[in-house]
C-alpha cells in the first residue's frame, strides 16, 4: 500500500501541486478543529457503550477523565499494522481499573460494529442520492441495511463474542448492552459523521465544488471510508482504503488530482488530531 501510494502522488504530482495551492492556511485551520471535534465524538461513542455495558451488569465505572484520557492515548496503537493494539492496551487499563478484559474488549468490538454499521449506513443514505450516478455505483449499500440492523441489536454483539469467548476457554463477558447505551453510541457516531463531513467540506470548498449535494455526499463518503478502512484489518488506521473511497467519491466532482488532494490532508488533519488529543490524556492521567 504505502509503494502504491507513493507511485500514485508521483505521478499525479504535477496536478497536486496546483490543487495544493488552491488550499489555504485558515482552510486547513477549520479543518483541522473539526477533526478534532470529530475524534472526540468517537470517543463519546466508545463511552456511552462501554457505560451502557456497565450499566448492564459489566462492572463499576471508572472517572469519566481516567477514560478519557486512556482513550486517546492507546488510539495511537491503530496506527501500527493490525489494528488490535488499541484493544490490547484497553484491556490492560480496564485490568488496572479492576474491570474484566472481557468487558473492554467488548466495548471496542462494540465500537467497531458501531462506527462501521454507522458508517455504512450514513453512505447508503446518502451517497446513491447525491453523486454522478450514485445508485448505480453503490446500489450494494442499500442491501446491506437490513443485516446491519439486526448486527445493532443491543444483545446480538456480547452475545456472539461470549460463545467465542467460551469456545476459546474463556470467561464470557455475561454483560449485556443497555439500549440507552446502544441509542446514545449510534446518535454520537452518527454526529461524528456529520461533522468529519464538514471537514470534508471545508477542503472542498477550495475547488468551488461545494453545494448542498457535495456536503451530504462528504457525510456520506467519510462514513464510508471509515467502514471500508476498519473492515481492512492489516491496513493501519485504513491507510489506502479510506483514501481510496475518498477519491472514487470526489473524483467526479472535482478531478482525481484534487480529490487525492482532499484525501492527503484529511488524513494529516486526522493524524494531527489523534496525536493532539492522546498529548492531552497523557497530561490528564498525570
């Protein structure tokens, strides 16, 4: 992946340089404040589903700041190939807070299933509608609907990783997922997608590309880019997958060299944001 994307920014190089300039300084600054803002909301999904396992017999919580600034630090960890780092670290800080690591591995399987249904389905809402030939293109996202709905069912994850648990000699997690939980990761991811959609935007809005149809196919496309990335395992953060969706989408509106463009600094804009908010909870832990 990282061959093949150095080959494509090669040779799309000179039309990158072009598209670069056209992107300025305060543009970027927004930008990167809504990516922020868009990491914190994940963060905000991950709680209300680890709360809501609590709440269900899973344990007592810990203080909403140790949480927090656990969170941030150990989203590093996706950034090694694998993406099970993240996961691997949280359950060692669920064992520091005498929680099972049953419990926190359910959360983050929660929270993959949570942001990845989320994101599909924020993209089959939007991106058919609002894109040159979008029905034809991800007509395949409408199908998808009804099987996530039942995988969102608030028992149907806990249930399905204590049998695995079980068939590995495992302790079951025997916790169950609150529907106010449930309902409160879906609205903050949902959120999330809104906003990482006007990050989108903002860039977009360099290429005088933006309209409300672009703004909702930014939603669309981001939320999709996510499910495609995390569904990738090996990929770290889903590099390539995500900016490969990024550009499939935005090439017809604005041209595939901006479009890379777009993609590129998300991700730095995103990147910057992790590294920001996990310099933060190491502050806060202390």
């Amino acid at each position: 992946m990282l061959v093949g994307g150095a080959y494509l920014v090669w040779r799309e190089r000179h039309d990158l340089a072009v598209a670069v300039d056209q992107l300025s300084l305060g543009r970027f600054v927004l930008s990167g404040v809504l990516a922020v803002v868009g990491t914190v909301l994940i963060e905000r999904t991950w709680w209300a589903l680890l709360a809501g396992l609590l709440d269900g017999g899973g344990g007592t919580r810990p203080t909403r700041r140790s949480a927090e600034a656990m969170f941030y630090v150990t989203q590093l960890g996706k950034y090694l190939p694998g993406s099970v780092w993240p996961v691997v670290a949280q359950m060692e800080f669920g064992r520091r807070w005498g929680l099972p690591r049953s419990i926190m591995l359910a959360a983050n399987m929660l929270l993959l299933a949570v942001v990845t249904a989320s994101g599909i389905v924020a993209g089959a809402v939007l991106l058919p509608w609002t894109s040159p030939d979008g029905l034809t293109r991800y007509w395949w996202l409408l199908v998808l609907l009804v099987p996530l709905a039942a995988v969102l069912h608030p028992r149907v994850v806990p249930w399905a990783l204590d049998r695995l648990l079980v068939r590995l000699g495992r302790e079951p997690v025997g916790a169950v997922l609150t529907g106010a939980g449930l309902a409160r990761a879906l609205a903050w991811s949902l959120a999330t997608w809104v906003v990482l959609g006007l990050h989108l935007a903002v860039l977009l809005a360099a290429y005088d590309a933006l309209d409300p149809a672009t703004t909702l196919a930014s939603v669309g496309a981001i939320g999709l880019a996510w499910a495609a990335g995390l569904a990738f395992i090996p990929a770290p953060a889903g590099a390539g997958v995500r900016e490969a969706v990024l550009v499939a989408t935005f090439a017809p509106f604005v041209g595939t060299a901006a479009a890379l463009t777009l993609a590129l600094a998300s991700r730095v804009l995103l990147l910057v944001a992790d590294v920001l908010l996990a310099a933060l909870g190491a502050l806060l832990r202390r």
